[in-house]
C-alpha cells in the first residue's frame, strides 16, 4: 500500500485484506478501523490521522457540500442552529486563529475540498462541459433588475452546456446559480421563482426568511441543473446560497479565489460589483498575462458604466492587456446576451 492515500473511509469489513498488505507508506485520515487494526496498522509503517475532538465539521471530507447539508433543519429551527452557521460561530471562538488543532482542521478540511473539487471538475472536462464563471457582488437584491439579469445569464450560460460556478454567496451569486438550476425548467420557471424570492429581497435582517423563500422555490421546482458555488466561512455573515447544487465551501478565502478563477477555463463573466469583484478581475487579470496563449480565458465585463465611469477598471486593464495575448480576450458589454455570446461555445 506504498502511497496509497485513504480518506473518510469506513475499513472496519476489511480487516482481512489489510492485515495482508504491506503498510508501509500508507496514509489513512479520518478513516473507521475494526478494534486493534488501527495500531497493528500504524505498527507496520503506516502513517493515521485521527479524527480531532471538539471540531464542528469533517476534516477528511470525501465530498462537495449540499445546501441540504449546510442548511439542515432549516425547515423548522433557526439559521443560527444549523451546521452552516454553527461551524461559522466556531472560527470566531476566542484563540481560534492562534490553535493548532483549529489551524490544522481547517486546513485539512480545505486540502480535503480542493481535492474533490478537483475530481468534479475533471468530470465536468471529461463530459465536454467548460466551466463558466460568474462574478458579482452580494449586493444585488432579490426582486431588482440586477438580480433577474444575472438569473438569466446563469439559465443561458447551462443551457449553452456551461457549468456554472460562482462565490457561492447571495445577490449576483445566487442569481446566477437560480438561473443555471431551473436551466432543467422552462421560462416560466424563472419567472415565478423571481417571484416567490422578491418576498424576501435579502438575508438582512433574517437569514433564516430568506433561507427559506429559496427552500419554497426548491421545493416547486425539484431536480435542476448541476451548477457550483465556491463560499467561504471568512465571510461566514454572507450565508451560502441554496442554487448550487454542489457547494464546495472553504475556510481560507484566498484558496477559494484561486481555485474558481483558475478553473474557470470557459472565461469569466464580471457582473457589477464592488471591492470583492475589482479584486477578483485584477486576479485573473494577473493569470491571463501570465498565461501561455492558448491558455487565456476570455474577461468579460457586464455594464459599460459601471466598469468604465463608476470603477473605471477597463482602462487599466487594457493598458496591462496592452501587447499581449489577453489583450483579445478583454471585453466590455452592456448585457449578459453579449456577455454569453463572448463565452461560446
């Protein structure tokens, strides 16, 4: 079992077949061992992570999250009392940033994320399915013209045989994982769970309300379209949405960055926004100019005013994109059918 690596696996039947392999190099984390096979393992040469105490998730995670997950109970308790905000409640304990145990689970947990991200994405290439991301700010409310706009840039972009991956969050971010999610659904699918959701324009001042007017709206309209949202708990008091259907949920914010604007091979599409959406163009700027040719993702940037009066971004980064092989690939529009059309295929 040389380099062999076990994660989040339940052995306890296999005693048999790993008494009669040869342990050494072996890595097991988080794993569930028949009594006595764990020291006869670690004995023999191989290396276990135990599971830590006192710690409110699963560091050895062997899978995406669900909002079902994040959000159970939600039905009938309060946001405050499910795993989503119970977690986020534990990074903000007096110390939590100075602890061993805290820092090591929470980096195991986001190693452990990156990989199944990682393998969900390779499934989303092997399938012919480019992945389309989706930037915006938490701003847009639920009921406004922002809102529904970035609803149908997800719908188009799914049924164009995108996934759609987005921050995870509310506003833009939810929007656009709506619209990928009743891609399944016609027209008139979006059009009444705008309504259903403009009840509850925000998740201030009750997450809970808000929760659960996306839970209506799952609930009229089960089984959408597959889309991804990559949250973070560094904003935990910016809950997830309930659109993603795989949610791959970090704890350090700038390997969440990284991991959606790098792999978001099928261009990015910059929806209005503020300081987290400047950075996040500028960051995959930096990728772009760095890039070898065949590997720069189109940069679409939606609202010519926004992008080049209210934050004049677009001309630094022409002026950066200026010469080189991004320079092509930087577009500035004024809707999200342009937008698409950009994007392909």
């Amino acid at each position: 079992m040389h380099g062999w690596h076990f994660q989040s696996v339940d052995l306890r039947l296999r005693s048999v077949e790993l008494a009669g392999m040869r342990a050494s190099g072996a890595i097991f984390m988080g794993c569930r061992f028949a009594e006595g096979i764990e020291e006869a393992l670690r004995a023999r040469g191989a290396l276990i992570f135990p599971t830590l105490p006192n710690i409110p998730f699963s560091t050895y995670r062997g899978r995406l999250y669900t909002a079902a997950e994040l959000y159970a109970g939600i039905a009938g308790t309060e946001y405050e009392a499910v795993p989503d905000a119970q977690i986020y409640q534990w990074t903000l304990q007096d110390g939590h940033g100075r602890a061993l145990d805290a820092t090591l689970a929470t980096a195991m947990h986001d190693h452990a994320i990156s990989a199944v991200l990682d393998g969900f994405l390779d499934d989303c290439a092997s399938a012919g399915k480019p992945v389309a991301g989706v930037m915006g700010g938490h701003a847009a409310a639920r009921g406004s013209a922002g809102y529904a706009q970035a609803a149908q840039l997800g719908r188009t972009l799914a049924a164009r045989g995108f996934m759609v991956a987005t921050g995870g969050g509310p506003g833009a971010m939810e929007a656009a994982n709506l619209g990928a999610y009743l891609s399944a659904y016609d027209a008139g699918a979006l059009r009444s769970a705008l309504r259903t959701l403009a009840a509850v324009p925000g998740f201030r001042p009750s997450i809970t309300a808000w929760a659960r007017a996306a839970g209506r709206v799952l609930d009229d309209f089960p089984g959408g379209a597959d889309s991804l949202g990559i949250p973070t708990w560094f904003y935990g008091h910016e809950p997830p949405n309930l659109f993603a259907t795989r949610i791959a949920k970090y704890f350090a914010n700038s390997i969440r960055e990284a991991m959606l604007l790098a792999r978001s091979g099928g261009g990015i599409i910059f929806l209005p926004g503020a300081a987290g959406t400047v950075q996040e163009i500028f960051q995959d700027a930096c990728e772009n100019y760095y890039a070898a040719e065949e590997a720069v993702a189109p940069m679409v940037l939606v609202g010519r005013r926004h992008w080049e009066e209210e934050l004049p971004v677009r001309a630094l980064l022409s002026a950066l994109a200026n010469g080189r092989a991004m320079a092509e690939k930087v577009h500035v529009v004024d809707t999200v059918d342009e937008a698409c059309e950009l994007l392909g295929p």
